[in-house]
C-alpha cells in the first residue's frame, strides 16, 4: 500500500484528530490516520472506499472536480454519507491533494450533530410530501445531482420506484451527452446568474430506451440549515415531449426525402401556404421549365402566368388559386418571347387539417411538349395507316375491307329497322384484254376513269368501294329497288376520259340486289349482287352475238 513519505504534513496527517483518508484516482483508500482506524476497520483486500459507505461518494466526487469551474479551484467537495458498520452519519469532506502523476484527494470525516440533521431531514420530508400532490413529474436533487425525493408521476416516467432512484446521480439516468451540457447551466444557477432554466434532453427509462424530456431547473435552499454549502437544493419539474420528438423527426426525415425527391425529377414541384399567394417552395426546375429564376416566383405567386399563353391564362389562373378545390389536373401552353410553346400538365391537391381547415397547396408542372408532340404524330400516322386499310391507294375507293364493314353496317340496320339499301355488284367488261394488249399503266389508267365514273353517278349517301382487279362495288344506302332505276342507269352510262386505240372501249356490267328478309347474311347478299351482275353480264353477251348474226 502507498504510504505517504518525506512530506512535511505527514504528522499531522497521522496525529490529526478527526478521520482523515488520502484517495487515489480510482477511489482506493491509499493511506488513512489512526481516527480512521478507530472509527472503522479497513480491509486490506477491499481499499475501495464507496464499499464502506451507503452512498455513491466517488462517483459524486469525480462529477463534481470533473465539473467544478476553474476560478473556484479549492473549494472542498461535500457529502454526507451513513456507514455500513455503525449506521451514524457523517459529514464527507475531500478537496485535491495532488495532481501529477494522477489526482489524489484527502478526505475528512466530522460527525453530523442531531440539530443538523433533523431539520434537513424535516425539509426533505416536507418537500418530499410536496412534490408528490402535483401531477406533473417532479424530482428534488441534492447540490450533486443525486436524487433525494421524487413524486410518482417522476417514478412512472422513469420505470423506477423512489427507494432506487434516491441517493442516486441523476446522471445515471440522463443519456451522456445531455449530461454533460447542463454542468454551466446549474453553475450559473448556484451563482445566481439565472433563477432557472428549461433543456430538451433524454432521460434512459429502466428497460433501456430513451425518453425525450423537457427539464425545467429551479434552485432552493433549506433556511433550517447553518451551512451555506450544504443547503442547495434542485428542484426539477419533467414534461414528456417523447412523441413531440418523433413526430419533429419524422416532419424532418419526411422534409428530407421530399427535398431529395424534389429536387431530382424532372418536374416542377411547388408548395403554398393556404394562401395560394404565397410560395413556400419550387425545385431548382422551375428555371429549366419557365426559363428564369425561382426568386421571381417567390416574390410574386403570380409571376408564372406571365409566359402562359393568352388564350390559356384564365384557366391556368381560376385553377391554380382557387382554394375552394380540393385537387385538380390542366394542361395549358407557356408562350416565349421567340414564338417557342411549351405544353405543361399542371396537377396538384389541397392538404387539410382534422378540422378541414386549408394548410397547404402542392402541385406539379411538368413540360408534355416532347408527348404533345408524339401524340400528333401518331394522330397522323393512324390517319395515315387508316387511310391505307380503308382506301384503294390505286382508285381512292373504299378497299374491300373497308366496303365490306359498310355493307354490314347496312345489313344490321336493316335487321334493326328494316331500312332499305341495294347493293349494286359492277364488272369492267373487255379489261383483260386492254390489261394484256396495252399494258398494265393503261389498265391502271382505265380503272381510275371507271372509279371517277361511279363516284360521280352516286349520292353523297351513297359509297363506292374496290373489291378487287375490275370488280367494284356501289352500296345504295336508304334505297329501295324502285328508286335505284335511275342511278343504275347513269352508272350504265358511257364512261368518258379513257383514251384507248381504235375500236377498244370499256363498258360495265352491273347487279343490284336490294336487301330483304331473304338476305341473311351480309355474306350471302354480296354473293347475291354478284350472281346477279353475272347473270346480266352473260345476258348482254347473248344479245350482242344475236344481234351480229341478224346483221
């Protein structure tokens, strides 16, 4: 064991008449006097101080050095304490002894008179019985920080009952880091300078996790008391703000992600206040989209509408600051100096409180120009490509696909409401042989002429299709067989425009059937016109050999 040497205090050390012990820096009873020996006996396998005593001396010793201000350097640490061994209570008093090469302190033990006692132990109990009528959590701590009383609301909160959280550092109970910031704020109230102060700061709950808390410190001092230094007194009033707490982490984790979302995609994103006229936040694309600063948008909400197109300016306008709406969806034009236009999709919805009351606007804007522009291209190639299916591209007829679904349509309809139509089956007669004798590019010609025939000698109502090579197709539409004498007879007639060698000449072979209740598929009418155009046709042949052999 360490014993002190060659110093000059060593015999009043030994001789003094009170207990008096030297610590090191571990807490360890590295020399005491012959008071100390009388008063307990000290083992030599347990120099531990703490271990003789019901109190937590060392660690209230280490905090208090650790935290004691630098311009009161010599003022003595005090504590009472009760022995294990003869339960009497005594006042614990240790200032530094040494520094180099580690801290050492000396301590002196003086025994607490009865008069001193009680009335501290009066005004504990007193206090005691105050902080636990009010409903708030509520602890008393001692100038060092260790819990002399505290109410049950305090103990609920914590976990813990009062018999294990009195003589106990408050410390053990704070989470380090809050510790530690209140050292300056407890100095300045023992000094004084502040009557008290409020700290957001957790406390560890006995199962481990960490309850945020609002602290507020005020200082006291028991009058019963002669000593001006053992007379603090701390009084703490708790407020749970735990779920305060999570809910400000989880407004800044969801402000966080939506400022990362925001400010990567490729939309505007806006935010306003229940006033539409004031803008809370727009991403960096607002100056891509709209070519010019944000800043302009945030010293006027109104500033965008001057590059919306005219003609869209009112609707863009009503939509965007009406409050009434709950969500909504427009697209409108921004117009530019140099006659560019952008097409905009401009969505976005109201977010209301519990009580329906308007807390904020968030919507987006996001620049459609490149899918406007797709869109109408595809309008125009669809166009195209109907074109294609519906028309012949050699005539411009309807293509028999397409005359077949008029042809059906007139069908059902007659199912429907027996409205009458006939379907007129034409046949170029002697094409082949022009087709063969001159040529393809004078048979393409002649069956120009031939549509250009048909389709001047019909009603608007009327259509004309190609089925295929000479063969055509006239679907009289709303006709009966009695009124179609007439158009047959101008489609019968001589078709002009074909220069052709000769005595070459094209005429056409014509069937008309009108539908009935015989007809029962669109199918077997088309079939029909065409037993009939060739009936007529093999007729006109007949006719003309007989007339020959009369000549």
């Amino acid at each position: 064991m360490f014993q002190i040497t060659n110093q000059p205090y060593q015999p009043y050390f030994d001789m003094a008449p009170v207990p008096m012990i030297l610590l090191n820096d571990f807490g360890e009873i590295v020399h005491r006097n012959a008071e100390c020996d009388l008063l307990f006996n000290i083992h030599p396998s347990r120099p531990v101080f703490n271990d003789y005593v019901a109190e937590d001396v060392w660690t209230a010793l280490n905090a208090y050095f650790s935290e004691l201000p630098s311009s009161i350097p010599n003022e003595p640490f005090s504590f009472d304490i009760t022995l294990h061994q003869t339960k009497m209570r005594y006042r614990f008093k240790a200032n530094v002894a040494t520094t180099f090469p580690s801290p050492s302190y000396v301590v002196v033990l003086s025994p607490l008179s009865q008069n001193t006692v009680e009335p501290k132990r009066r005004a504990l109990e007193q206090g005691k019985a105050f902080l636990e009528q009010l409903p708030v959590s509520m602890a008393m701590l001692d100038e060092y920080g260790i819990f002399v009383g505290a109410n049950r609301a305090f103990c609920e909160l914590l976990g813990y009952d009062e018999a294990s959280l009195v003589d106990r550092m408050e410390a053990d109970v704070t989470f380090a880091p809050d510790a530690n910031s209140e050292t300056p704020l407890r100095n300045n109230l023992k000094c004084h300078i502040d009557k008290q102060y409020s700290v957001d700061k957790r406390y560890i709950h006995k199962d481990g996790h960490q309850i945020w808390v609002r602290v507020f410190v005020s200082l006291t001092t028991d009058s019963e008391c002669d000593s001006a230094t053992d007379n603090v007194r701390y009084v703490i009033a708790v407020i749970d703000i735990h779920e305060e707490k999570q809910l400000q982490n989880v407004i800044a984790t969801s402000e966080r992600r939506f400022r990362a979302i925001a400010e990567n995609i490729s939309s505007v994103v806006w935010m306003s206040g229940a006033d539409p006229q004031r803008v809370l936040y727009a991403n960096k694309c607002y100056r891509s989209v709209w070519e010019e600063s944000v800043d302009k948008l945030y010293s006027g909400a109104r500033s965008f509408l001057d590059k919306v197109h005219p003609a869209d300016r009112e609707i863009a306008e009503s939509i965007r600051f009406n409050t009434s709406g709950d969500s909504w969806s427009i697209n409108y034009r921004l117009l530019f100096d140099d006659g560019r236009v952008k097409h905009l999709r401009d969505s976005g919805h109201c977010v209301f409180d519990s009580n329906g009351e308007l807390i904020y606007r968030v919507g987006t804007s996001t620049d459609i120009t490149a899918e406007i522009s797709q869109r109408d291209n595809m309008v125009v190639m669809a166009k195209k490509l109907k074109e294609l299916v519906d028309y012949d591209s050699l005539t411009g007829l309807k293509s028999r696909h397409a005359i077949m679904t008029d042809i059906q349509e007139s069908f059902q309809r007659f199912k429907q409401t027996n409205d009458p139509s006939v379907l007129v089956y034409i046949d170029a007669d002697g094409f082949k042989g022009i087709n063969d004798t001159l040529g393809h590019d004078v048979g393409d010609k002649v069956l120009c002429a031939i549509a250009k025939h048909l389709t001047s000698h019909i009603r608007d109502t009327d259509v004309a299709g190609r089925i295929g090579g000479d063969e055509f197709i006239v679907l009289l539409r709303h006709t009966s067989q009695e009124d179609v004498v007439q158009i047959l007879e101008r489609l019968c007639s001589e078709i002009h425009d074909i220069s052709l060698p000769g005595d070459m000449k094209v005429s056409l072979s014509l069937g008309a059937y009108d539908l009935s209740d015989e007809v029962i598929t669109a199918e077997q009418w088309l079939n029909d016109a065409d037993k009939t155009m060739y009936h007529n046709k093999r007729a006109r042949k007949r006719a003309r050999k007989s007339q020959l052999k009369t000549q």
